[in-house]
C-alpha cells in the first residue's frame, strides 16, 4: 500500500475525522505504522465522522455503572478499602508513592480518564479535544478544552478554567518541589478563555499532548481559591470527585464521606469510605477472603500457594489482571555514604565506588535467577518475566533485549574486570564489592531479597538486607531519608509502571535534566524523577529529541521510545524482574469495574489507579458486619 510511507498518525486522524477513510481501514493503516491497538481504539471512540450518523460502537464509552439503578446517594452505607502501604498524603503533585496518589484519587480529579483500553474519558469535559470537533489542531502544538458546566468543588465553590490555569502555574512553580514539574512544564502556555474554556498551546508538536491533564499520576486538578486561602492539598484537599475528607490520620486511616456537591445527583452509592493503610499483603488478603470484615484489598503480593486456601471460604476473590508494572533491582548511580552539598547523600555529582562499572552491573544482571523468582513468588500468567523497562504497551515492547541466569559467566566477567575475591568479596584497589540492599516489608518481597542475597554471594559478593516500612519506603517527605527518593542504599527494589499510553513523562525516571536538574537532590526538595542519579549522554540527547518536538510521527516516536528503553537495558541501569500484573482481593458484594463490566483490567485500573470509576461502585447485597 503506497500510501502507507506517507502516513502519520495524525494525517490518518484526520482523514478519519472528515469520513474519507473508514474505522476499519485507520485500523490497518495506523496497526502499519506500529500504533498499539489500544491507542487506534482510543482514537476511533473519539473521533466522530463529519457529516456521518454517529454509531453506537463510536459513542464515548461511559465508566461501568452497573448496580447504580434506582439507588440513591450514600443509601450503600461504609466502603471499607485496605491499602498495606498506608497513605502520607493525598496530594498526587508531590507523590511518589502509588498509594498516595490513590488516596488523593477518591477526592481530587483530572479533566481526562484513561479507561482500561487506553481511551479517554472526558471526566470533566464535556467532550474528548479532537481535530474534527475543533479542540485538537492538526499540528498538535494546541488544544481547546471545554469544561463540564456546572461543576462545584465539595465547599460550593465553581470549577473553572482558572483552577486549570492555577494548577499549571503551582506544579511548574519551583518552589512546590512537584514530582509533576516535567509532565506540566511542556506546555507553552495556558489561557482561561472564558470560565468554561481553556486554550493550551505547546512550543513545538506534542504526540503527548493529554498527559498534564489525564490520569491520577499527573491529570488531578486544584482549586485556586482552596490553595491561595492557605489550606494544604496533602492532608486537608478538596476536589470535585465523588468523596471529600472527614479525618487524616497520616500512616494509618483516612475516612471519606460522600460529596455533597457531586455532579450526578445518585452516587457514589456508598456514604463512606473507610480506607485504612498497614498491615502486609497476607494479613489484608485474610480480611476480606476469609473474614469478610474489609471490602477490597489493593495490591496484593502474595505467593500463589498463600491465597489459594483464604479463597475456599467463598467470600470473595482474588484477581490478577495483566498490567505494566515492573518489579526491578534499582541501581544508585552516586555514592549513598559520600557527603555533598547540606550533608546531602546520594549526591549526583559523587559517583558510586563500584556500580559505576558496566562490569559490576552486568554480573548482577547475570547473576540472578529471575525464573525462578517469578515461579516461587508470583501469579503467572498475570505475572511474567521481563527483560524491558516498558511493559503492558505492545507497541513498545523492545525486541531488541533478552536476559540470561548464568552464574559462571557473571564471575568471569568480574574476574576480568580486576574484581578479584579475597576471602568470599570480591574487591579491587581497596573497595569491596558490599551491598546494601533496601526494599519495603511484604512477604514476596523478603523472599526475593533472599534469593537474591544467595545469587549475589555465590558470586562474591557481600549483601546486607535492609526492609522498611511501606508506608516510609514510598513517602515523599523531604526529611524521610528511607524513602525510595533519597536512595541512601547501594540497591532496592519496588514496581513502578508506565502511567500513559505514549510514556513520555516515563522515560523522564532516567533523564539527567539540564544541568543535571532531574536527579533527586537537596536543592529541589529531592523531587526530581532520576532517583538513580544515572547519567548517559546518548539517553539524554535522544530523551531531548522527544522533549523538542521535531519527533511529529507517531511510528518515530515509538522507535525512540524503544531505543530510549534498550539504553536503559543494554547498560544495566536496571535489571528488570518481573512485569507485575494488578492484583486486588474483593469481597462477593461489591460491584465494580471488573464485576460491571466482565473485565479484569475494569477493576484493576489499567493506566488510572484503581479507584478511576469508584463513583460507580455499589453494593450488590447488604453485608452484616
């Protein structure tokens, strides 16, 4: 098909939008340039054929209601939620933790959803911005969005285009230290036309152009006059969704009640919600399979072998859902007991004594036995091992990398490397090959330490364990020096996962920034995104190309994005573990996304977090506890 080398996404966008070519045919010339059948679907829901007669099947699908009929709001009573990661704070601009931006999900909300199959939902506009409707230009460097009418913060106050505008300007103000500061800061700039409507325009095309405004990560919206009066969106937020906080008490509990000034006049079904955080992955397991004390347990590592049994007494379910997170050694690139500037560890400028050498990560990426971890510990096939830094996006997983267990080859390569053993460590010109090795405290993950404690010291290596509480292994606090963020361990491991179906802002984890201002230090409040402090040349330049906007067509793009996650790999700047599907336990009364809609990934969230559709959760039968 000749037409195909002229084709860019957004040609055949186009083209779609004014009916010249069908929904079939934008499938098959889009799947050509390598677009994920996701993202096509996105567009094909979106995009309406002018002068056509809509179908069905093009509507913009609603988030799964079902149970919802002839209820009233709060008549479901108390939602009782368990997060063992127990929440910090509710404020998704300076989170780093998932469990924070969940907390902050029931409350705060972004004008777009990702829904399961990577479309959008307009959640607070009335409309998706496409080219044929006039939001979307045709170069992609502007968008108009148009407001949902009529929308109220829980205090009664309007939402307009001004909290949208005030929102760009708090997350790129440099002295909030936001972990959301790159996504927002690629827009050129932003305009409340009037109270309804929001012009944005960007520098150069922007094939990510919905990312400041969608999703839980960085979508989430904030109300001018709640900030400017002096409240503090961590512990006291107010937003437009369907709850609105009673009690914060940090590290433990948050309770909710349902907003009063929600849009939809019947939900959400349930007057409250009881989120408590603590406890281990077993332990919430137990209390909403077997004792049925707890409603929905997120999260939920556990082996195989362990919840099988919790199932036998018919309460509820455990899910595995096939997802994008990745479980991965993370290596620190600066030295974690090395003082810099104000005392800080971890300096960027201060190198690791030893994990600076290829050598030494290459070993280590060799050394461990990968297989064996996901079959002992993990769900397969919701769970599977990788060998790339993006998963769940199939347009994006790398061809180009592999990975192997050979223990005999990892000591050979440091052998020749000049790491010789003394005693059982290996060392040279004084340093020692001793690990410390930090990660948070659930059962799966002491057992991988284990196994890779064992991998490691069969090799030469000296490990020592560290565990941390959860709930202080992913805070954001600026003086927590546990948290994943000050990285003052050699290595840890955690999941962390694509939040968008064209993952720029993801890739931003390995960016070094101009002047170095991405890595994670003192001087920005240890929010930058590169809490490796990795450095490479070639990543950054190519990182910039995506950054410059000379990248216009999508198939480009992709195959930077690829090469992006192949530096990543090919350099051992990490050593992927396993591709980590969502994982949630459920009580038999609850209705929601996956129960509504027959779908796993309903539930599971998909790329929004797991409580995008919680208005629309509901309660089959009452439950007498």
């Amino acid at each position: 098909m000749a037409h195909q080398a002229q084709d860019t996404l957004a040609s055949l966008v186009a083209l779609l939008s004014t009916g010249r070519i069908s929904r079939r045919e934008f499938i098959a010339r889009g799947t050509a340039l390598g677009v994920a059948f996701g993202a096509l679907a996105m567009f094909v829901r979106n995009v309406q054929s002018v002068g056509a007669a809509p179908h069905p099947q093009d509507a913009t699908p609603a988030p799964p209601a079902v149970g919802l009929d002839g209820k009233t709001r709060g008549q479901d009573g108390e939602l009782k939620l368990l997060l063992w990661q127990a929440p910090t704070h509710m404020s998704p601009h300076v989170s780093s933790g998932t469990k924070d931006y969940l907390a902050g999900s029931l409350v705060v909300e972004p004008l777009l959803h990702y829904l399961p199959d990577g479309s959008f939902w307009p959640n607070l506009l009335t409309e998706v911005p496409t080219m044929a409707n006039g939001g979307l230009s045709e170069d992609l460097t502007s968008v108009t969005l148009r407001l949902m009418p009529d929308v109220v913060w829980s205090d009664g106050e309007p939402f307009t285009a001004d909290d949208v505008v005030f929102t760009h300007e708090w997350v790129t103000d440099p002295a909030n230290n936001t972990t959301n500061f790159g996504v927002w800061s690629t827009i050129g700039s932003i305009t409340a036309v009037d109270d309804l409507t929001v012009e944005v325009t960007y520098p150069q095309t922007a094939l990510g152009w919905f990312e400041p405004f969608a999703g839980y990560l960085s979508g989430p919206i904030y109300p001018r006059h709640h900030v400017e009066a002096g409240a503090d969106m961590m512990s006291e937020p107010i937003g437009t969704g369907p709850y609105m906080v009673e009690s914060f008490s940090p590290n433990d509990q948050i309770i909710y009640v349902a907003n009063p000034m929600y849009r939809e006049a019947n939900k959400p079904a349930f007057a409250r919600v009881n989120l408590k955080g603590g406890g281990d992955p077993t332990s919430v397991a137990q209390s909403v399979l077997q004792t049925g004390d707890w409603d929905y347990a997120w999260n939920v590592i556990i082996e195989p072998e362990v919840v099988a049994p919790m199932q036998e007494a018919g309460i509820g379910a455990f899910r595995v859902a096939a997802g994008a997170g990745l479980e991965r050694i993370n290596f620190n690139f600066s030295d974690p007991d090395l003082e810099g500037p104000e005392g800080q560890r971890s300096y960027w400028a201060n190198p690791h004594p030893f994990l600076t050498d290829p050598a030494v990560r290459q070993a280590i990426a060799l050394a461990i036995d990968r297989e064996l971890i996901v079959n002992r510990f993990y769900a397969p096939p919701g769970d599977r091992n990788s060998s790339n830094l993006i998963n769940g996006i199939p347009v994006l997983d790398s061809p180009n990398t592999s990975w192997t267990f050979d223990p005999e080859q990892a000591a050979q390569v440091l052998d020749d490397a000049g790491w010789l053993l003394n005693g059982d460590v290996r060392e040279k010109d004084g340093v020692q090959l001793d690990l410390r090795y930090s990660t948070s405290i659930n059962s799966v993950r002491q057992k991988t330490q284990q196994v890779i404690k064992a991998n490691l010291e069969a090799i030469g290596f000296s490990v020592t364990l560290e565990q941390v509480d959860a709930a202080i292994f992913f805070d954001s606090a600026v003086g927590n020096e546990q948290n994943l963020r000050h990285f003052y361990s050699d290595i840890n491991v955690y999941t962390n996962s694509a939040g968008s179906p064209v993952p720029i802002d993801y890739m931003q984890l390995f960016y070094a920034g101009p002047d170095d201002s991405n890595m994670a230090q003192a001087s920005n409040g240890w929010s930058g995104q590169n809490v490796y402090r990795y450095r490479n040349a070639e990543y950054d330049a190519l990182y910039e190309r995506v950054l410059s906007g000379e990248i216009t067509d999508i198939e480009e793009l992709n195959e930077v994005l690829i090469q992006l996650n192949d530096i990543v790999i090919n350099d051992n700047a990490i050593v992927p573990l396993v591709n980590v599907g969502n994982k949630y336990c459920v009580h038999g009364s609850l209705i929601h996304g996956d129960l509504a809609t027959g779908e796993d990934n309903g539930g599971a969230g998909g790329l929004d977090g797991v409580f995008w559709n919680i208005a629309n959760w509901s309660r089959s039968a009452p439950v007498d506890r």
